[in-house]
C-alpha cells in the first residue's frame, strides 16, 4: 500500500499532458510533499530537470522530466515540551489520532518554537518513532489543523506509515468531516461548494476563492437549525488552506467566531463562543498495515456544546 514515491531517494517525475505550472506547486500535488519542503529541497538543489537546478517560482510544462532527491531524515533539534499533554483517541504501531484542543499550533513557526502539537510528540515518543518524509521540522506530520481549529489529526509512527497516508490523502481516501457553526439559515439541507481557491490578491495573508487558484470542494449537510445559525457537517473533498472558512464564507455562511473570514455578528459569534466554531469531527482511512478501516470520532469540547445548548434554548 506504500507508495515509493514519498519515500527518501531520488524519484523521475515526468509532467503528464494538462499539467504544469509553477514546479514547487506541481512537485507538491504530485508528490503529497509539503509545498515548504518541496521549496526547501529545490533551494539546497536536490530539484533539476535536464541537468539543471530549479528556482521554486519556475514553470514546467508537459513533458519535463524532473528529478527529485528526497534525503534521508536528519535528528531533530527540537525541544520536547511533557507539559503538553496529549488527547489520544487512536494509536496503533504506525498510526496516532490526536483530539488536538483550539489555540495548540501543530508545527514550529516564527513565534512557535518549542509549544506546538511537535514538541509534545517529541515528549510523548523518543524522538526516533515518528516519519520523516515530510521534513525533520515536522515529524509525523501528515496533515495540519489551524491554531483555532479543534478535533481530529493524524500523525505517522514511521516512513512507511507516513507514506501511505500521505498517498491516501492525495488520491483523496481520507474522509474528514468537520462539524461548524455558520452565520445564517443555510437553504439546501444538502449540497456542494465548488470554487478554486488561492492566494487572496489583494490581503496576501488570506486565501480567497479566484479564478486561478486551485480546484476546491466542500461537501455539506444540515445538522441542526437555529435562530440565525446552523449547525452545519462538512465533507472536506480538497485540503486546502482554510479551504472551509473561505468557502463558507464564499456562500454568505461564514464560520461563527471567525477573526480572519467573519465580519461583524458573525464575527462575534451567538453568546458565550470565545473561539472559531470549528472542529474536525470524524476521520476514515486506510490502516497502512493491515489494510482495514479506521474510524475515529472526537466529540465537541464542552465551551462549543455550551453555545449550542444556548441556541436550542432560545429555539425552545
């Protein structure tokens, strides 16, 4: 079920018809590597075609050849912080399901150098049981949760491990459905946002839906209704960056509590929400080694189900 590509080695990537585009974005989308390493290991040249280095903002067009050399993990320089303590939901020998709490960041970042989701890994393995083909910043690391966001998160034991969900992820086997509160009576009980999603032009910080950014989809249904809000579950179909905050925020329905995407009431929130009324709710993947279904579950914290219990009474 792994798949070689991810692996440490150097790889041919050959650009089929239709594709192209800037290479640190194609080697990415066809890798299942973080766009960051992707960026890193062009820099330190282990990118070329016919020969030659890459700059990470250079166009290939159907039919290059590439080839990348993914180098072995290196020992980490990373602080483990005990302190953080971990809410484990799944853990098996290749895989760790985490119930990650709003406010913890999942990997070092200006600011965030020794309180992420990473040092409290490092604290809870020895520092040698967790994948590295994503970058030795991001051990285990196969996806990411923003800050604000609450729930589910997947993390890799080993390489192999690591590939295969990172494969997984690509070829879109990965269900993850998230629960969130949105501004507004949504209409369709039912339905599916679809709009590309890229850099926002004119706020570089955001993301917004543009016409030349990449094909997104959101999948929805109506879970509870209540005066000016609704409960929504969302099928994240792509993994973009902020992919649902942007696309609820696209269809007039933006997050409750969201700083970034939300305007005024919606903004603020129903009373008693302090945070973004998002959490990833459930996960269904593949097991790497025994090739049976997992499903995880993580249930609302308890300040969100207090907000919906606060609605229902006004309903009542």
């Amino acid at each position: 079920m792994v798949d070689p590509s991810y692996a440490p080695g150097v790889r041919v990537l050959r650009v089929p018809d239709g594709a192209g585009g800037r290479v640190d974005r194609y080697v990415a989308d066809a890798t299942g590597l973080s766009r960051s390493y992707v960026q890193k290991l062009i820099s330190d040249g282990r990118l070329t075609r016919d020969g030659g280095t890459l700059r990470a903002n250079a166009f290939v067009n159907a039919g290059s050849e590439l080839r990348l050399d993914v180098p072995e993990a290196v020992a980490l320089e990373l602080v483990p912080a005990p302190e953080i303590v971990l809410s484990v939901v799944y853990e098996d020998e290749d895989l760790l399901i985490i119930d990650k709490p709003a406010g913890l960041v999942v990997h070092p970042a200006p600011g965030h150098s020794d309180d992420t989701l990473v040092n409290a890994l490092l604290a809870h393995g020895d520092g040698s049981t967790w994948g590295g083909i994503a970058g030795v910043q991001r051990p285990g690391i196969v996806h990411r949760l923003d800050r604000d966001t609450s729930g589910l998160l997947m993390v890799a034991r080993n390489d192999r491990a690591q590939a295969s969900i990172m494969a997984q992820l690509k070829a879109r086997r990965v269900k993850k459905t998230y629960l969130a509160l949105v501004q507004g009576s949504v209409g369709a009980a039912v339905g599916r946002i679809e709009a590309p999603i890229g850099r926002d032009p004119k706020h570089r910080t955001r993301m917004a839906v543009v016409a030349d950014g990449r094909a997104s989809v959101t999948g929805y249904r109506v879970r509870e209704r209540f005066d000016d809000w609704t409960l929504l579950e969302l099928d994240l179909v792509t993994g973009r960056t902020h992919q649902i905050r942007v696309h609820l925020e696209a269809i007039k329905h933006p997050v409750a509590g969201d700083p970034v995407y939300g305007t005024g009431t919606s903004r603020r929130g129903p009373a008693g929400l302090d945070r973004l009324f998002l959490h990833a709710w459930r996960l269904e993947l593949t097991s790497p080694t025994s090739g049976q279904l997992i499903r995880a579950t993580a249930q609302l914290p308890a300040s969100l189900e207090s907000v919906l219990e606060g609605l229902r009474a006004v309903v009542r």
